[in-house]
C-alpha cells in the first residue's frame, strides 16, 4: 500500500498492527470478511491510500459477543475507543499522534451483508497474514453499490468510489452481479444505466480533487483526475452492451 506522504506511515502502521491483531485471533478471523479499500490495496488491486478497516460479519448473532472481545484488544494495542455506535460495530479509535497528524483509525464491522457475497482465504503478503475476504468480483459489486448507495442514506459522495470502480474495470476484474441485483431490488443492466446517469450529473473533477488529493501521489492525482470521468462512463457504456 502506497503512503501519499511521511506522516502518513504512522496511521499505516497502527492500521496494520490492529489489522494484524484482529486476523491473528482464531475467533475473530474465522467470524470477521475482510473487505473495502484497505483489503482491496493489500489485494494488489487499488493504488492508493486506504485508512479505514471494514469487515462483514455474516452471523449477526456473534455481535455482542464480538463488540466485548474487541474491548481488552483495543486497550492491548493502546487505541483509546474515541467514539462509538451502539447499534453498529463501528469504532473510532485514536492513537498517539502529532499536532497536525493523523489520529484517529475507524473499524467498522457491517453486519447487513448480502447473501449473493463469496469469499475466499488469501495470504495478505505486505501484512503477512490470512485472512476471510470478498473474491474480487464481490469487492467490484460492493463498490458498485456503495458509490450510490452512500448518497442516498446520508447526501455524501465518496469520489474514491468512482477511483476504484475506474480501476477494477482497468484491470478487467469480473463483477459478481447478484451481489449489485441483491443489494439494489433491479437488473444488472438497469442499475449501470442509474450508476452512469448518476457518474453524469454528479461526479467532477472538484469532487475527485478534494476526495482523492490525500489518498494519492500528486502525479498520479494530476494523471488521473482529468480522464477518470469519461473513461469511466466509457467502461459502464460497455458493460451495459
């Protein structure tokens, strides 16, 4: 995983360390998917920063149990739960950090998890651990669905979403597609029209900017930003056909 600057290497290391505990533990990494950007990097698939950690959790059954486990981990690896949900396990967790640094980790274990979703076990080589997580077709549908599904529950858009969607199409990746038909109650085909209307109306260049100038390297941004939306549209109007 790239970092975009120094500073960054120090929330990579204490996302690695926690990310490492939490694989290391027999329960937790039988119980806990690992997905999202930071898997997807540690995959080979994205190039860019990631400095979230997400997990599904099939059983939601195991929630409770989970939520307590996590506790004494958290104290043994000196990450103070900063904030919380009571009705999700999402945490925000700081850590030791300078004035201007990053200090703050989120982990955030979905339990709403589609049943259409496959995983595989992968050795992950940079943090030298297995783990449980989404096969790349499934890691695709997720990131298909949330690009729209994150603005219509709370009005945000995520320009990385739109980033890794234009890299998992670059890099001919497979899409699991009864994971998108699951999650969105339409055809396949019906949601690529309503993902690239959406991509059309609301995606910018200012948007990417200001999303992606703290995940990526300056060159790679200034290469990037300018093309993405149209070869984008260009790789949706080809799945659709």
């Amino acid at each position: 995983m790239i970092i975009p600057t120094p500073q960054d290497a120090k929330h990579k290391n204490q996302m690695f360390r926690l990310l490492r505990a939490l694989l290391r533990d027999n329960v937790l990494a039988n119980i806990l998917m690992f997905k999202g950007g930071t898997y997807a990097s540690l995959r080979g698939v994205l190039d860019r920063f990631s400095v979230d950690l997400d997990f599904d959790l099939p059983d939601k059954t195991a929630k409770p149990a989970i939520r307590q486990k996590l506790y004494p981990l958290f104290k043994k690896l000196g990450l103070e739960v900063k904030d919380e949900s009571t009705n999700h396990l999402q945490f925000f967790l700081k850590y030791a950090a300078g004035e201007l640094e990053r200090n703050t980790l989120k982990l955030e274990i979905n339990d709403d998890v589609s049943p259409c979703n496959i995983y595989e076990k992968v050795r992950l080589m940079e943090v030298d651990v297995y783990c449980i997580g989404h096969t790349l077709p499934t890691a695709f549908a997720n990131k298909m669905v949330a690009a729209i599904a994150r603005y219509e529950k709370n009005g945000s858009i995520a320009g990385r979403d739109f980033y890794d969607m234009h890299t998992f199409f670059t890099k001919g990746i497979e899409v699991n597609r009864a994971v998108v038909e699951e999650r969105t109650g339409i055809s396949y085909s019906e949601y690529l029209k309503k993902l690239g209307d959406f991509v059309k109306m609301e995606v910018s260049e200012r948007l990417l900017n200001e999303d992606l100038n703290m995940l990526m390297d300056r060159k790679q941004l200034r290469l990037m930003v300018p093309v993405l939306k149209e070869e984008l549209l260009v790789y949706i109007r080809d799945a659709s056909m």
